[in-house]
C-alpha cells in the first residue's frame, strides 16, 4: 500500500463518519503571510484540512534550480505545526490531480492567484463532484518574489 492509498482509506473513513474534506495545495516554500491566508481560509471550508506539497524534485521542475530554499522535510514540519492543517501529504506530480482522484474531497482550495476557470485541476474535481473553491484574499507576496525583493539566488 503506497502512502496515497493509506491517505485515501484515512479520508474515507473520515467522510464515512459525516466529515467535510477540503484540500490544499502547493510548494509552502519559505512560508509567509500569503500562505499564512491561505491555510487559515481553506480550514474554515471543511472539517478537515488536507495539505498537498510539492515534493523537492517536484518544486524543482516547476521553479528551476536553487528551489527549493526549504527542503521538504522541514516545509512539512511547518506546515504541521499550523493550526487547521489535519493532514499532510507529499506528492511529486506536477499538478495535484492524482491525489485529488485519489481523495475526491468536498473541496479543492485554491489561492487568489487562481480564478475557478484557471485553475489547472478544475474538470478533474467536477467528475467526482467536488467544488473548487478560491481563499485566502488577493495573492500579495510570492516566494519567487521575496526571493526576487532579497536579491537572493533561487527565483
């Protein structure tokens, strides 16, 4: 049994005793406030908050070399230690579409750098009749541009 599957039969048997599922997902490389947002805004949507992060080779192929600036056992420690996340899960696709498929929660969170339409994932939470939804207010900070605003390598 890979870990998505322990992870799919954890939310089942969470939505099997009437729990709402909502999932998150993203790099959370050098976390700040705009994630901050995000995660406290996505764990008022449902019971339960799922966080989906971008393994290293997975942010690494989506940002370029020097990413990330966090590797990611440290990212999950974070983001273990934020209040409403319940679980966490590392994946290493370039989008977060097999653990959705995997999962199908109630929800599927997105920032405000997403609109409903663009985010990539969009179909694949309609077919098992999932809502996707937009939190966290407008996007005001980036790693790529506190990376950027520091003069640091790695944007």
């Amino acid at each position: 049994m890979s870990d998505l599957d322990a992870l799919a039969a954890r939310v089942r048997e969470l939505k099997s005793r009437g729990r709402s599922i909502a999932l998150a997902n993203g790099g959370f490389d050098l976390f700040h406030v705009g994630h901050a947002r995000y995660l406290r805004a996505a764990a008022e949507i449902a019971d339960i908050l799922v966080v989906a992060v971008n393994s290293d080779q997975s942010l690494r192929r989506l940002k370029g070399s020097g990413r990330p600036v966090l590797p990611l056992e440290e990212r999950v420690a974070i983001l273990c230690s934020i209040e409403g996340v319940d679980l966490v899960f590392a994946f290493d696709e370039p989008t977060v579409s097999t653990v959705l498929l995997a999962l199908e929660p109630d929800f599927h969170c997105k920032g405000g750098d997403y609109s409903v339409e663009s985010v990539p994932e969009a179909d694949v939470v309609r077919s098992f009749g999932g809502k996707v939804v937009i939190v966290g207010g407008d996007k005001v900070q980036s790693t790529s541009w506190l990376l950027r605003k520091s003069g640091a390598s790695g944007a």
